[in-house]
C-alpha cells in the first residue's frame, strides 16, 4: 500500500554534516572556557554601565598590570594543581625570592645576578616541598603550610624586619616601565602564560602533569618516576612563584619581607575558577587566565566604585567558596 497523502510535501531531511556542525557549536558555547569568558564580559559590562571611568584603555592598562603578577603565579599554581597537589606555600616564595633579590642589589651585585640568585633561593623552596610530600608522604596542604611559615621566616630574618627602598634602575625598568605603550609587566605575564601553554600541550611534561594528576597509580604502573616528576611541579610551582615575586619588588621599588602576603588564596581562587580540578586530572591555563581577569576586573571595578577594601575581602573570600563549590559540582562534592 502507498501511504496517504499528507497534503504538504516533506521538508528536506537535516544532512548529518548540519547537525555535526550545530553540535559542535552548542558543545563549543557550552564549554567552561568559553561561559567564564562570556561572565567576565558581563562584568565588564556591568562595571561600564556603573562606573564612567572603567571601560577606557588607561584603566584597561591598570587591570593588565594589576593582573601581571597573578597571572605568572597561576601558572606555576595551574600545574601543581593539574598534578593532584596545592602549593600554600607560593606567596612565601614570592617574598623569599624578592629579599634574596633585593638584599643583594642593595649589597651591590648587580641586578641580573641578584635575580637570578631570587630564583634559585625560590626555586630551592620548591625542591624542599618536593622532597617533604615524595620522601615523607606527607599531604602537600600541611607541607606547603609549613614550609611557607619556614621560608617567610628566613625572610623576615635576611630584612630584619624592615623595609628599605631599591635604586638600581634596572628593576623600575622591569616593573614600572612600557614598551610601545604597553607595560613590561603585562608582556613578561604574557610570555609564562604562553611558555606554560606550550609545555602543557606540547610536552612530555605536560602530559605526565595531566596522568599523574588523573590516576597516579595507573601512572606508577605504567613505569611513570612519581616522585621525580612531584619534585619536578613543585619546583615548576616556586619558580613562577619566584619570577612573580621578583616582578613585584620591581612595581613596588621596595624590599618588603611580607609583600605577597595572603596572594595565595587568590591565586588558588583563580585557578579553581577557571576550572581546574582541585582533585587533580583537569584543568588548563586558558582558563586560568579567565579566572585571573575575572578577580582583577571584579577588584578594579569595586575600587572605582569607591567599595571598602574590607568589604573587597569579604568578596574574594566569597568567590573562592563558590569556585571550590563549582569544583566540587564538577567532581562530586566532599564525602
């Protein structure tokens, strides 16, 4: 039997590269990268719309420098977390690694070595982690926690305690100085986000930062040196943490023993807001570059809108629970 007809001729049948395509533009939109971009966007639009002075290239300049730190640190931070383990000790680091610097500049060596000195000492806070969490198995919170207590107070005992003030040019020209009118600080920030992509897309290193942070017993199986590779994302962790604190004693002009003081936490906020895992396994460092926008811009536009910093506080630690709350969503919640 022929079937009945129906009045209306059919419409043409969706052909399957049609529907691939949408699918992959909805899984595209749906991504996490992308919604967090599209929330800073909102923010920037909501902060025009209040504020006359935000939306401005001057002010844009301000979020970039303001960010430039943040930015270096994440990146170290977005490896050790992608890796399964939570470095606390990072704005410890970022200070020892500033006094070394500075402490020496003002003993006269000159600046490049002085620097270099800086991320050598910092880049040896990261070792001592390593070997504390791989030798003596010890969870990488408590570890990082005291180790953090012990290198601020080898700061605190190279200064004294006191504040002195830097005068080699070499160090306003890193921190304080542009190129093309663009800041030194928001290029150099730039360069680790683009190294650090580079290594965790295109290199042995990153995918053993993303197998051991998946499964490290699969990954020990499999004839991966865990305990090297540790040692390994703890040093990469206090070496950014270092060039951080390095950047920040040159803006500031100034040897402050507790500069970075409390950088932590909004450093491990913007990584968890820009998605990686806090159980290790996920994560990129394009979306931890959202996640640094997001705190800077969220922290310029309140300033411009004349916010107390107290109340400024109150919201960094609220958008720190709801990042870890988003993580927890993602992996399942506390058990």
């Amino acid at each position: 039997m022929q079937p009945p007809e129906s009045g209306m001729a059919p419409g043409p049948r969706p052909r399957p590269a049609d529907r691939s395509s949408s699918v992959r533009v909805r899984a595209f939109l749906g991504t996490e990268a992308v919604a967090l971009l599209l929330a800073w966007l909102g923010l920037v639009a909501v902060f025009s719309v209040m504020s006359p002075f935000f939306f401005t290239v001057g002010n844009a300049f301000n979020i970039g420098r303001a960010v430039a730190v943040t930015g270096i640190v994440a990146c170290g931070t977005t490896i050790a977390l992608i890796s399964g383990a939570i470095d606390l000790s990072i704005a410890a680091v970022m200070d020892l690694a500033a006094v070394v610097t500075g402490t020496l500049n003002l003993a006269g060596v000159p600046a490049p070595a002085a620097m270099l000195a800086g991320l050598a000492a910092g880049t040896l806070a990261g070792v001592f982690n390593g070997i504390v969490v791989t030798r003596f198995r010890i969870n990488p919170i408590i570890a990082t926690l005291a180790s953090a207590g012990i290198v601020r107070g080898i700061a605190y005992l190279v200064t004294s305690g006191h504040s002195e003030a830097l005068t080699d040019p070499a160090f306003e020209f890193l921190g304080r100085s542009y190129v093309l009118g663009v800041p030194i600080s928001m290029i150099l920030s730039v360069a680790v986000v683009l190294a650090t992509l580079f290594i965790l897309q295109r290199t042995v290193f990153g995918r053993v930062v993303y197998a051991i942070g998946g499964n490290p017993v699969a990954s020990a199986l499999a004839g991966i040196n865990i305990e090297r590779w540790r040692m390994l994302f703890f040093m990469a962790s206090s070496l950014s943490a270092s060039m951080a604190g390095i950047l920040l004693l040159s803006k500031l002009g100034t040897v402050i023993p507790n500069a970075a003081a409390g950088t932590e936490l909004n450093t491990i906020a913007a990584v968890i807001l820009g998605g990686t895992s806090l159980a290790g396994g996920a994560g990129t460092v394009q979306g931890t570059v959202v996640g640094v926008l997001i705190l800077g811009t969220l922290t310029n536009g309140l300033t411009l809108l004349n916010v107390d910093p107290y109340w400024q506080a109150i919201v960094a630690g609220f958008v720190l629970i709801l990042a870890v709350a988003a993580d927890r969503l993602r992996t399942g919640g506390y058990r």
